[in-house]
C-alpha cells in the first residue's frame, strides 16, 4: 500500500487520519430499478447507515465524509440477494459487497441480482481489496450457490443432500480464509489487512491471531479497524476455557434488568442469535429438546440477540417474533438495548452467528460452539451428557 512519512506522523498522534474529506460513492446496478440499496458502516464506533439519491441516469449516489479509511457494505432490498426460508420468516442474507470509503469518487458497476460481484474502482485501497476479490469472489459465489441448494435441502426434509453440500461450502469457506490470510501475511502494511484481521478471529487460535497482529505495522493500527483487532485479543483472554465469563446486565423480553450472574450455581448455556440468522434458528428445534431434558436437571439457557435494523422498535419487533414462532420459552435478551456501553459482541468476541458459551456452576466456560449443524449439536451434546448426565 503507498504511504507517506506524513500518514506515519499522523497516525502516531492519533489524529483523524483525513481530517474530514468528503467522498462520493456511485452506484450503477443492472436491473436495480425499483429497489433500496443501504450503505452501512461503522464511524466513531457507531454503526450508520445511509440511503443514496438518484441520478437521472439511473446512478445510485451516496456522499459524506470520513476522517479514516471505513469499509462499508452495501444491503440491497432486491429479493433474489437472499434466500427466503419461510413466508415473510427467516432467511439466509447472500453475500454483501465490500469496499472502502476513501476521499475521492468511487465507482460500483455490476448487475443488482449479483451486486456482491460488483467492480469497485477509485482510491488505491479498494484497487488493493479489489485484487483479493478477483481472487476470491468466485468461491463467494459457488459457495452461495451451494448455500441456498442446501437451504432448498433442508426446507423440503432432505438432511442428507443439505449436510453434503454444506461441508462443500464449509471447503469453500477454508480456502477463501487461506486466501485472505495469505493477504495478511504478504501485505503487513495495508489497511486492508488490518480490517481482513479483524474479521477473521475464528479462523486463527488465539494465540496465532495475537501473532498474526503483532506482524502487521502500525500504520493502520490506530484506526477503527486496528483497535478492533486488539479489542479481539483481550475479548479471547477474557472468554478463553476456564475463564469466568463476562457478566452483563442486559433488558429481557418485559423490559426488566437481567443479570447473568444471577444465574449462579446453575449450567447456563449463553447463546448469540439473531431473528434474521437461518442457521441461529434452524438449531431452536436441537436446544429446545435439551432444554425439555436438562432443565430440571439446573441447566438455563439465555439467548442474546443482535438484530440488524437502524430502528429499535423493528428490533424488538422482529426479535419477539421469532422468540414466540419458534417457541424458544428461556430467558432472552437484546444486545442492542445499551449496546453503547456494552456490546455483549465484542466483549465475548464474537464473530459469527450462531455462537454458544456453555458455563458450570462457577461462572466458567467450559465449552464453546461457533455455527449450527449435526456436527456442532453432537459436541454439544456430549459435553451436557458428560456434565449433567443422561
């Protein structure tokens, strides 16, 4: 990545890194007419989202100003950039495209039904993520293909072709990892490595994330993105094997404080969910019948969810929802009630949805499961069955 002995001196003094340059951001989609596209990123630790006016020649425009290099996705509304597992349900969001917002015009082209495979052009960071991409996007897409088949699987009762081709995406997934991590490894000094890093803290142990940090230079480390990355470390020291867990106090479905270190002297199994997460609810049917088992026996489970709206009233809604249509009858709270100053993601250093703590008596963990299938149920199972018996 090109830098300056200027950008160095900046970073070192913790000063906004632009200094509040203005961007612009146009977007050109085949057979966009007629749908939203939303800009989401994060700034000052805040996550926005922003909506674009339209061009006359059908160009989706999105200005603002940054004062650091913002990696932003962009949500399309059209229907076919998601798979629809229920009427007006759940469903399984398809792949969002990634770039930087960078000072200067920024271009996106492509067509809307892909709009994860769009060309981005303008700044030199998005021409550096925009060479990963051409390496790794048509893994993103052969992986989505094989997501939905399976999805279509398992929605029509066929477990078997649904669990086949999900270790075939789950292959897929490995090698776009290795790709990013290899990225990370040649290019120690781009921003983008550093965001790439941050986002990929269950594809490294813990201790080879800190390494892995520990090489990158500091260039970027100031950054959002770079104080997130370390925010990882410390959240995997905190929520590592033996450790007692984070305690929280967060609103439940009656608007009343929990804690969940009330829960002291019972197994809790502390589950990260979300209304909008397939695989998250897909898995309801497997913990409601450990539930119906082990309860008498002193285990409780709390869900945590995180939902993805801007508007908290369409949080709570979507959230209580699937609390009542999936019959999920344990305690449950919202990570986005006063996520500002404590963001239950971040403290227990999630990074993918589902993602399971399962705590003894003490407070400990004692076991942690990152995704939802046949494989991870087992593990779970037998980890109850070992403490609790049968």
């Amino acid at each position: 990545m090109k830098r300056t002995i200027v950008t160095l001196i900046i970073l070192a003094l913790g000063v906004p890194l632009y200094a509040q340059q203005g961007y612009t951001l146009d977007v050109k989609l085949e057979g966009q007419a007629g749908y939203k596209l939303n800009l989401s990123y994060v700034q000052h630790g805040r996550r926005k989202s922003d909506t674009a006016r339209l061009l006359p020649d059908g160009t989706l425009r999105f200005t603002g100003t940054i004062e650091e290099p913002v990696v932003a996705v962009l949500f399309n509304s059209n229907p076919t950039t998601r798979f629809q597992m229920s009427s007006g349900g759940m469903f399984i969001p398809g792949p969002l495209l990634e770039l930087v917002l960078e000072p200067g015009t920024i271009k996106a082209t492509g067509t809307s039904a892909d709009s994860y495979l769009a060309t981005v052009k303008g700044g030199p960071m998005n021409a550096e993520l925009s060479q990963l991409k051409t390496k790794e996007n048509p893994l993103v897409k052969k992986k989505w293909e094989l997501t939905k088949s399976g999805a279509q699987a398992y929605r029509s009762g066929d477990t078997t072709l649904s669990a086949r081709l999900r270790k075939e995406g789950d292959a897929l997934q490995t090698e776009k990892e290795n790709l990013r991590k290899s990225y990370i490894t040649k290019h120690p000094g781009s921003f983008v490595s550093v965001y790439l890093l941050g986002t990929m803290y269950e594809s490294y142990t813990p201790q080879q994330f800190e390494q892995a940090f520990g090489k990158l230079a500091a260039t970027y480390k100031n950054t959002f993105y770079g104080k997130y990355a370390a925010a990882k470390i410390e959240s995997a020291k905190a929520t590592a094997l033996g450790r007692v867990a984070p305690d929280f106090t967060k609103k439940d479905t009656n608007g009343q404080p929990f804690t969940l270190s009330s829960l002291k002297g019972q197994y809790v199994l502390v589950d990260f969910w979300g209304s909008w997460c397939g695989p998250c609810r897909s898995s309801h049917p497997h913990m409601k019948a450990l539930y119906e088992k082990y309860k008498s026996k002193g285990l409780e489970i709390v869900g945590v969810s995180e939902e993805k709206s801007p508007d908290m009233t369409t949080n709570e809604n979507n959230w209580k929802k699937a609390i009542q249509t999936d019959g999920i009858q344990w305690v449950h709270v919202m990570n986005n009630y006063g996520k500002e100053t404590q963001d239950l993601v971040q403290v227990y250093g999630v990074a993918g949805f589902p993602t399971k703590f399962l705590l003894d008596k003490e407070g400990k963990i004692v076991f942690k499961l990152v995704g939802a299938g046949e494989e991870g149920d087992k593990e779970l199972d037998g980890k109850l069955r070992d403490l609790l018996g049968e």
